[in-house]
C-alpha cells in the first residue's frame, strides 16, 4: 500500500498530533490538510487548509473560528443581540457539525523535515 505524502505549514509551536480517539489538543492537522464540511462551506473549498483555522498565541494552538468567533470568521460585524444569538447558534452548529469534544478522528501522521529531527 502506498502513502501519498503532502507537505503542509504547521505552526511551530503547535501541539503534536494525538492518537486517535484521545481529546483534541489543536494541533491542527486535520484542519491544515483539508477542509472540514462546515470548513468547505466557509472557505469555499474542498482542498487545502481550512480558511476558519486560526492560530491562537495566548493558547498555543489552533482553534476552529466557527467554534469561537462565527461572525468575526464569516467577516461579519459584531453587533447587537440579535447578531449574538446567531453567533451561539453557529457555534453550536458547528460543535455539532465537525464533532468537537468527541476526540480526534485524523488518521493523519505528521513527519519533521529530515532536517528538523528533534
């Protein structure tokens, strides 16, 4: 069985990939290698990173933007409650949409650069 290989930028300070099935941990290399359905319908693509990705330096991770700031993600303005409650309902959405909290389902493996050996 061959693998095909992709080379994909991951921050460096990002978080190793966990095991299947362990708690998500915002490595990011599922979003960074292709979109998610919810990623498809905000970055209007299926290939490539996923245009919700963002990089938090506070958190040192990645964290999807439909999950922490829908609006801001979709380059709407913040605005009264009203654009609030859709906010939490496009949140909520896409928790449910992309599974989060249930564990990591990438089968991807990530490989250092050979010059890059730790």
């Amino acid at each position: 069985m061959t693998h095909k290989q992709r080379i994909i930028q991951i921050h460096p300070d990002a978080p190793r990939k966990p095991a299947e099935g362990l708690a998500c941990n915002g490595c990011g290399i599922c979003c960074l290698a292709e979109p998610c359905p919810v990623g498809m319908l905000v970055s209007r693509r299926r290939r490539g990173a996923c245009a919700a990705l963002q990089w938090s330096q506070v958190q040192q991770r990645y964290l999807c933007g439909m999950l922490v700031a829908p609006l801001q993600t979709l380059g709407w303005q913040d605005g009264g409650r009203g654009r609030q409650a859709i906010a939490r309902l496009m949140s909520r959405w896409a928790s449910r949409l992309i599974a989060a909290g249930i564990g990591c389902d990438s089968s991807l493996e990530a490989e250092r650069p050979d010059s890059e050996t730790p």
